[in-house]
C-alpha cells in the first residue's frame, strides 16, 4: 500500500513540474498574454475532444497567474479568444 501511495504522489510531482515548466515556458515567451495563450491551448484541446490536453492547459493557465501578477486576464478578451477558437474548429 505504501508503495501505490509513493507512486501516486510521485505521479502528482511530475504534472506540477511539468504545468510550471510550461507556465515559466509560456510566460518567457507571450509575457504578459502567457495566461491567454494558455486558455487559448485548453480551447483547442477542449474542441478537439483531448481531455488530458485540456486539463493540461487549464493547470498552465492557473499556473501562468500564479507565478505571474502581471498577466492580463480579461474575462471579455479570454470569451472572445474561446468563441475565436470554436469558430476555428468547425
């Protein structure tokens, strides 16, 4: 049992690593719209039908505004970047 135990928080380890990983990957990359291109990534992924994506990105997303204060996070700009994307997909 210790053991399933060990593994599993070993397993969770490795997703937080590798959702900041991307986050500080992102935020070097987009700055200040890190936190949408994030959400924009999670979009895609949600259309697509990819779950693991989707909560991937959503994690970086929750990340990207964690390490960073200065992202902008609009709610009216990230429902246009959603629509922008769903539109794209079909």
């Amino acid at each position: 049992m210790l053991g399933k135990l060990r593994y599993w928080i070993d397993y969770r380890r490795e997703l937080r690593r590798r959702w900041r990983v991307d986050a500080k990957r992102l935020l070097a990359a987009e700055e200040t719209n890190a936190y949408y291109e994030a959400q924009r990534r999670a979009t895609r992924a949600r259309v697509g039908r990819n779950r693991s994506e989707f909560y991937h990105w959503a994690k970086v997303a929750a990340e990207v505004a964690w390490l960073s204060p200065q992202v902008d996070m609009n709610l009216t700009v990230l429902k246009h970047i959603v629509d922008e994307e769903e539109r794209r997909s079909r």
